[in-house]
C-alpha cells in the first residue's frame, strides 16, 4: 500500500511481479464480463518492501541528446518474495510454478497521482547475508521506453516532407517500429525534407536527428508518455515554479552556478542532410576568446537555408560566455517544505521552465533571479528524506504580445505573436 512519509509526502511502488489475471477462459468466464482474452498483468504495490530508490532522467545539457531514464530499486528480501527460485513467493503462478519476478515488466514509481517514472525492469539481481541468513536485498534496475524505440530499426523508405512532429508521429507507426499510442507529440515547427532512410536505421536515433533539427525536447515523461516538444512551444511557457532562498518561492538547498568556455562557441556549422555546411560565426567573440567551433550533423531541413538560420540561432546563443544558473537541488525532509510545494516540484518535468533566485548579503546587486528550463531530473528517495536534482539551462521566454500592456505591448526580443 502507499506510505505517507514524516514530510507528508504518499508514496507509492508498482511492479508486474504478479501472474496473469483475468485471462478469458471457455465454460469459466462471461462474454462482455471483465476477463480478457489475454488476462491482465497487475501491478503489485510493493511500496512497503522498498529501502530506497534512485530515479535519473533527461540529458546533461542542451546541447546533447535526451538519454533513457532510469530507476533503480532496493527492496527488503528478507521472506525471499523477489527470488524467482522460491516456490513458496506469493508470485509464483501456481498452475505453472513459474516467477512474475523478471524482466520486461512494468514498473511506477509515483507521489501521490504523479508518475515520477515509468519504465520495465531489466536487471535483478539479489544478495543474500551470511550470516544471519535471513537478510537478504533485491535491486531492480528499470528503463523507460526509449530502450523499446532503441531496439527497433526503420526499414528502407522516403518520407514526404513535412514537419517534424508529423515526421515522428510516421515513424512510430510504421509497421517495423509499431510503437504504442502513450505518446505526446507536438506539431513541430521545423520543415524536413524528402530524404530517404536507408534500411536498417535506428529508430530512435533517427527521432532525435528531427528533435535536433527541430532543437524540440524528444524524451519519455514520467507517466511513460514519449513526448515531443518544439522549441517555440517551450519559449512561450512561462515559468511554472519558482524557486527561493529568501522566502519568495519554493525553498532549495543548494544552488550549482557555472561561468566559463563549456558553452563557448563563436563559430556554428550546421550540416544538413544535403550535405551543405552552412556556417555562422563572429569575429568579435573569436578575436576576444579564440575560435571554438560548434558542428551539429545529421540535420533534415528541407532547405539549407533553414539550417544557416539554424545556425545563427545558435551562434546568439552561445557566442559569449554566460553566468549560468545550472544545477539546483530541493530536499524534501521533515516539514521544511509544504505539501502544496512538494506536489508543485513533482509536477515539474523536462523542458519545464522555471525561476530561481539567489540573494546576497554582501556585494552588488543583493539578488540574481533568472529563468531556466530542466534538462535533468535526479530523484534519491529513503525514509529519512526525498532530494532533488534538477540540471538547467538558460530559458530563452518570449512573451505573447499584448495590446495595450506596458510590458508586452511592444514587439521585440522578448515578446512576440504567437
């Protein structure tokens, strides 16, 4: 059952460890009943059995790819319930003695109503004590679903030019991919051409050749949906939570700023499918800093003009070094944070943009607030405490343009048509 842990947060832990229930079966079960033709897989609450658990998800900065979220359980495996060799676990089917415990099945880790992970169990790997011999842990090691997309390959075709959300929308539902409907998928804004796919080609690496195209947000949500985002959806979100060490917001513990050449580059090239190099770059930054060069392949525009505007995006972007608001960490432990708060930082999910601030007591100005958006979410869960790590990057937020408003009344850099 799920547990209220000491700062009011409900937790909750979801494995298919059981054995098919529900399955129709002839002279037994009612047609329009609530059998199945091939049972259902529940999922067992096991929540009471976890001494703690670890969940990392998204990508190290914005300019990699989104990687295959993780989570790793440790489970009390004192009675040997999780030990596929034990018979007498209550999940052993018992018309077939075999084990629900293995790999492939599903696996929620969640806070109340909200999935912090969804993924299937690959790993089991189990540790017994000498002595005493009735100790024993099972750690089970899960993967969202990028790991089905990595798994299958595109078979040789052309696609029809069109935009990038149809792009990967198409490719889902191709018959080799056959990825299920738990999937959110934007429009994309980001034209892609007519180039052929040569058989054989991974399918997610070729997803996140369009989400490179697009620089949209391409990675699997807590709640197990693939989700595709385009980067002007993520432009015009306005923070949905801010976070404070002066009362203003959320509470944080810690605060990670960087300043320096990781995110330096004054020369951009932008090579498109058409195999044309489109270049940006500017004198100014390369006679004050050096040259630092910035190739971004496999791009799929449909015209290499799209990907030299591409490219003086990018060089805007990153042409001058910036003081950088990147890692924040929240501890939720005791009653230092409100539930209300809590449900609030939960609720956050990659590519969400959000403001923090910091204040001094010395120097000048006192405060330093910026809007950031999440690249990576970090959670360490045990019965003492629940931290978070949330990676960032610079938020680029433009404001819908409003008649008559003093701040949004004007069309510039930071307000726009939507």
């Amino acid at each position: 059952m799920a547990i209220t842990m000491p700062w009011g947060g409900t937790y909750q832990v979801l494995m298919q460890v059981g054995f098919i229930v529900r399955e129709f079966t002839l002279n037994t079960s009612t047609l329009d009943g609530s059998d199945v033709l091939d049972g259902t897989l529940e999922g067992v609450d096991v929540t009471e059995f976890v001494q703690e658990l670890t969940i990392n998800r998204g990508r190290t900065d914005n300019l990699q790819d989104f990687n295959a979220g993780t989570c790793t359980v440790v489970l009390n495996n004192n009675d040997r319930r999780f030990d596929p060799s034990n018979l007498s676990s209550p999940y052993i089917d018992p018309d077939t003695n075999l084990s629900g415990v293995v790999p492939r099945r599903k696996i929620e880790v969640k806070y109340g109503s909200t999935s912090l992970f969804t993924g299937r169990i690959t790993d089991i790997d189990i540790e017994y004590s000498p002595q005493p011999q009735t100790l024993s842990t099972v750690t089970v090691e899960s993967a969202d679903d990028f790991v089905r997309a990595a798994s299958t390959t595109i078979s040789a075709h052309t696609p029809v030019a069109e935009l990038s959300g149809a792009r990967i929308s198409a490719i889902l539902d191709r018959a080799e991919v056959n990825y299920p409907a738990t999937r959110n998928i934007s429009a994309g804004t980001a034209n892609l051409g007519a180039y052929p796919i040569t058989a054989n080609r991974n399918t997610l690496d070729y997803l996140q050749d369009v989400a490179r195209t697009e620089q949209g947000y391409l990675y699997i949500s807590g709640n197990g949906n693939l989700t595709f985002t385009d980067r002007v959806t993520t432009s015009f979100a306005a923070p949905a939570a801010t976070f404070a060490d002066d009362g203003t917001g959320i509470k944080y513990s810690v605060l990670g700023i960087q300043y320096g050449d990781e995110f330096l580059y004054n020369q951009i090239n932008c090579v498109n499918a058409t195999e044309v190099i489109s270049s940006a770059s500017d004198a100014t930054s390369q006679t004050t800093f050096g040259t630092s060069v910035l190739t971004v392949n496999d791009l799929l525009f449909a015209s290499d003009t799209a990907a030299a505007n591409l490219a003086t995006f990018l060089l805007d972007l990153y042409k001058d070094p910036e003081y950088r608001f990147d890692k924040i960490r929240i501890d939720f432990a005791g009653a230092n944070i409100s539930t209300t708060d809590q449900a609030t930082v939960v609720g956050l999910d990659l590519g969400s943009n959000i403001r923090v601030k910091r204040t001094f007591s010395t120097g000048s100005p006192l405060a330093v607030q910026q809007d950031v958006t999440i690249q990576r979410i970090e959670h360490a869960i045990s019965p003492i405490a629940h931290s978070i790590k949330l990676a960032m990057s610079p938020a680029r937020i433009v404001y819908q343009f409003t008649l008559d408003s003093s701040t949004r009344g004007t069309l510039d850099a930071d307000n726009a048509l939507a």
